[in-house]
C-alpha cells in the first residue's frame, strides 16, 4: 500500500510534501499533485505537512475519494502522460497536464 494525494489539493499545489519526500516521488500535474506508486517508500513524511489533510494512506482514504487511489496511479499510466516509472519528480518537472477526472474536476 502507498500513499495518495486527493481532492482538496486540486488547485491548491501547496509542495510542502514535496519539500519532505525523501524518495522525489510526489509529481506536479496542472491542477494537482500525484504521487507515484511504486516509487512511495510508505514513509509519511507527506502526510503531516499537507496544509490541507489532501494526503492519506491508501487504506485510510475516506469514502468520498476512494476514486483518487485509481486516479494518482492512472496519471503515471500511458493515457494520461505515459511517465511509468520515471525516476523522481526533480527530472520530470512540473506537468501540464492531469488524470481527465482532475481536469474536469468543478
């Protein structure tokens, strides 16, 4: 089980659990962040920092954003931007673009 960021960080893009993940992990798309699956060590270092309780351990996540676990994997996968295992946030650099759920978030 990993960690996963969800809605109440669409628009809002703090990087505070940017600045604390020790493994370079948690990706920038246009609205929000993601955090890459296989590449989270379940160290929680995000978690505490989050400024707006976006971020949750997989298991933990309340019902109403169960849909993000499915979400913040999809965003690494082929249709949405094809990253896979890239390697660390820092080489990637922040993205245009987002899960289609995210882009069409109201």
């Amino acid at each position: 089980m990993v960690y996963i960021i969800a809605e109440p960080c669409i628009d809002v893009k703090d990087n505070a659990c940017v600045e604390e993940c020790p493994v370079d992990c948690i990706y920038e798309g246009g609205r929000m962040l993601y955090i890459q699956p296989d590449e989270c060590i379940d160290c929680a270092a995000c978690e505490p920092v989050c400024p707006v309780d976006a971020i949750s351990y997989e298991d933990d996540t309340p019902e109403e954003w169960q849909e993000f676990i499915a979400i913040n994997r999809e965003f690494f996968g082929d249709e949405v931007t094809g990253l896979g295992e890239p390697g660390g946030a820092a080489q990637v650099g922040p993205l245009e673009v987002d899960h289609p759920k995210v882009a069409n978030w109201d």
